[in-house]
C-alpha cells in the first residue's frame, strides 16, 4: 500500500480476518525515483522523475497515454474498455507492460488507486528492486522477521 489513503481500512479488515496462525507485518522502505517533481507529471518528465502516482500525479496527457494503452491490451485480451488510470482497473497486470514501452522503460514505481472489499485504497508496485534503499527497510510493529527483496 502507498500513502494513507484507504490504508487503516485495508488494514483493520485483514487484521479482523486473521486466524490466530496468521501475522501481519507492515514492512516500509525508501524507493529512489529520482528527481521529486511537485508538479503532475508530463511524458516528459519521465526521464527525471521515475515514479508515477496515477491519477493524483499525472497530467491529462499522460493519463490520456496510458490509457490509450490500456485499451489497446484490454481489446486485444477481448474486454470491455476502461477508464484506468482515471477510475481503478482489475487488469493491473497491464502494469507490467507499460514500464516495457517507452517513456516508461524508466519508471522504478507506480502507484495506482484500488477498489477493495472495504472501500478504495492506493497501491504502489515497485518495478526496479535496485531502487529500494536497502537500509532504509523496517518492519514493524516490533516484530523480528527477515525481509527478502
């Protein structure tokens, strides 16, 4: 998960939902993205800044881009059309096949808003593991588990 939004809901259900052999560990770490861009990303802005937070981050134009991307896989698989990344998806997987196009070759992260069982929450996939600082990793609350990236 990524920021607040959502999140304690996300968290308080799976809480709930846990047997006592279950456990939850919230495990946070730094993601290098370069260049921090205050402004709503453009295509061309890819290059220095290397993470997208859809939609809340992006211009029109590359909301409009991605999702000229969207469709053109989702027709392809047979699917209806979508408003991704304007409204959520339940094809993320897609993901996988922008960071292979270009400007997106680039991006280390995108965060993406999710419809949930209890309600809508925002949701990053790291795409580069070598921009995780390492160092940064920790896992709480106090409890002494291993991270494997």
């Amino acid at each position: 998960m990524y920021g607040h939004r959502g999140s304690a809901n996300v968290l308080r259900a799976t809480m709930q939902s846990m047997t006592k052999q279950d456990s939850l560990a919230i495990v946070s770490f730094k993601v290098g993205i370069g260049k921090w861009n205050p402004n709503k990303l453009k295509l061309a802005d890819l290059k220095e800044s290397r993470f997208l937070n859809l939609p809340a981050r992006a211009s029109a134009e590359l909301m409009d881009d991605v999702n000229k991307h969207w469709n053109r896989w989702l027709a392809e698989d047979g699917l209806p059309p979508e408003k991704f990344p304007r409204q959520p998806s339940d094809n993320m997987h897609y993901l996988d096949k922008l960071v292979e196009l270009e400007p997106y070759k680039d991006v280390v992260a995108i965060a993406y808003d999710v419809s949930t069982t209890v309600g809508a929450a925002k949701f990053m996939t790291v795409f580069n593991l070598d921009a995780i600082d390492l160092d940064s990793v920790t896992v709480g609350p106090g409890l002494d588990v291993e991270v494997q990236i």
